[in-house]
C-alpha cells in the first residue's frame, strides 16, 4: 500500500478497516456515531 498506480484505489485499501470498526459506511460517509464521538472530543478539548 502506498505506491498504488490508481491513488483513490489504495486510498479505499487503506480506509477498508474503517467499516469494520463503524467509523465510516460503505459509501465512505461518517457514520453518526464516529460524528458524536469526535463531536465530543473537540468540545472536551476545548474546555481544557
């Protein structure tokens, strides 16, 4: 991975395990609970 000729295709290699982990949906769109969580750590953040 890394040196792919067509860069979107290694692109969606690297990012295949997103899916399995909820982050992402199988269009490759944020899914609302990976949008909650990083919602909340940037307001956590903030209020250092």
């Amino acid at each position: 991975m890394g040196d792919a000729p067509n860069k979107s295709k290694d692109a969606q290699e690297k990012t295949s395990g997103f899916v399995d982990i909820g982050l992402i949906d199988d269009e490759r769109k944020l899914t609302s609970e990976a949008s909650d969580s990083i919602s909340d750590m940037l307001i956590e953040s903030t209020a250092l």
